[in-house]
C-alpha cells in the first residue's frame, strides 16, 4: 500500500533534515513525503533539494506565505497534493524509527484513523542525534538516549516495548486516543469527507478536532501508540496562545456535541483562497 506522509515544517531546517534522514532507512518501501511548508526561508528548500540528491526519497515540497501560524492550510494543501490511499501524519521535529511507517500500514483497517504519541527529548538530546545516530537506529536505543540526556520515565517504556507487549500496552492504555498531528493515520477518502482541517483553527488541538469530525463520521480510533514510534526534536513555542487554545477547545467541544462532521472552512475552500 503506498502512503503519503504529510509532515509540517517552519524554518527548522536542522530538525527536518533529522526527520528526513529517519524516513531514508524506513522498512516499509512504498511512501512519498509531502512537506507542508508554512514560510519558511531558503534554507528549508536547500536542505529538501540536499536529501533528494543523497538519497531516493519521493519528496513534494508545498509552500506557502509566512502570514502567521496557518498549520491547518498547509495541512490542507499538503492532502490535495497526496497520491496514495492512506495518510500518515506527523511533523518535520519528530524523528521516525524504522518501522514507524510499516506499523502504520499494517495496523490500518478501513473505517479506523490510528493515533500514535511521540517521545519527547531534551534539547541537549535533540542536538546531540547525528546523521549516523539516525541511519544505525542508535538514537530509538534508551541506554543510548539515557546516556545523551534522557531522563528516567514510564514513559521510555515506549521505546523498549516488543511487538507482543506493544499489543498488550496498546489495548490497557488510559490515554485517550485523540488523533495525533504528530503521529496519526487517516484513509485519504475519509479525510475528504470531512473536508480536512478547519482553517480558523491556530496552534492549540486542532488534530483533536480533526479527529472528533472523524468519529462523527463513524471513524473508530485505534491506539498505536506503543509500536509507531517517533522521538520528538525539543523546540520553543513562541506561537502558543492561551486564548486561542481556550477558544479551539471550545470548538472541538461543541462539534462533538452537535455531531458535526464536515467543516466549511477546510479543503474545499482552497479553490477560493490562496
């Protein structure tokens, strides 16, 4: 089955070419990559035109203006310019294992989305993963990460898991499972019907309400939690609002109680909007 990841970037130009370098070595063979550019500078394109050269990624380059914080836009375009059935989700900070792709293309079921996590590192971890560190998998190994930075946590269980106690961990977990820009899968056809994400959205859940239209749509989520692994780059967030967050929550919360399926501010407004 061919995929299409669609991962988000903004002038983290050392970040993406982390993450790229992580989709170079994936199992799963049959992927493109379209990178949801919301503005920024060459340095981003320079690194994207670098990786096609070194290696044989299928990479499709969506940019538009920097006119603030508009994810949800890019997003929009990124899923207009998909060719495969299915749809990975995920942003251009969060580094995939190996077999990241292929768990998603296995654990894919129609009329179910998959939501993931990511395992969050330092900074000082974060700058310390080399090209050679990503290509060997040594920076998925938790001696490894431990020894660069990594704090103890339940949470590196995430990392240790084998497939048979991912299953079990995936089925007992309490976490909700809410659907992950970061790490989340979705049928193309379904993400259509629901027109894609809602543009009045800024940064603050708006994978959450993706998500809830989806359900209202009769999508059923399923954990992937522990076996689609991505280790998440440390970064500021200049961007975060509190109120906006407050008032996306809102929302979410209010699309959910109506049964609200498709948004009008999503895919099918690109026709009329640049």
């Amino acid at each position: 089955m061919k995929i299409s990841v669609i991962m988000t970037t903004y002038n983290a130009p050392e970040w993406l070419e982390k993450v790229l370098w992580g989709y170079s070595v994936q199992s799963h063979p049959d992927f493109e990559i379209i990178i949801g550019d919301d503005g920024s500078d060459q340095r981003t394109l320079e690194v994207i035109h670098r990786i096609q050269a070194e290696t044989d990624l299928d990479i499709k380059h969506v940019w538009q203006e920097d006119k603030g914080f508009r994810k949800c836009r890019i997003l929009n375009k990124s899923i207009l310019q998909a060719t495969g059935p299915y749809l990975v989700f995920t942003d251009g900070d969060c580094i995939p294992r190996a077999d990241f792709l292929a768990v998603h293309a296995t654990e894919a079921k129609p009329g179910h989305y998959l939501s993931g996590g990511y395992h969050k590192l330092p900074m000082s971890t974060s700058e310390a993963i080399s090209k050679a560190d990503i290509l060997s998998g040594r920076c998925f190994d938790l001696k490894w990460l431990k020894t660069h930075g990594l704090k103890a946590s339940y949470k590196n269980t995430k990392l240790t898991a084998s497939p048979g106690q991912a299953r079990i961990l995936n089925r007992l977990t309490p976490t909700a499972c809410n659907f992950k820009g970061s790490n989340g899968s979705a049928w193309r056809e379904d993400v259509l019907r629901v027109n894609g994400f809602d543009e009045r959205m800024p940064w603050g859940g708006l994978d959450r309400e993706f998500g809830v239209r989806l359900i209202n749509a009769g999508i059923r989520p399923k954990h992937v939690r522990y076996n689609a692994i991505v280790i998440h780059l440390d970064h500021p967030r200049g961007y975060k609002d509190p109120e906006k967050v407050r008032e996306n929550k809102q929302l979410r919360l209010d699309n959910a109680r109506n049964g609200v399926i498709r948004t009008e501010h999503g895919i099918s407004q690109l026709d009329q909007y640049s």
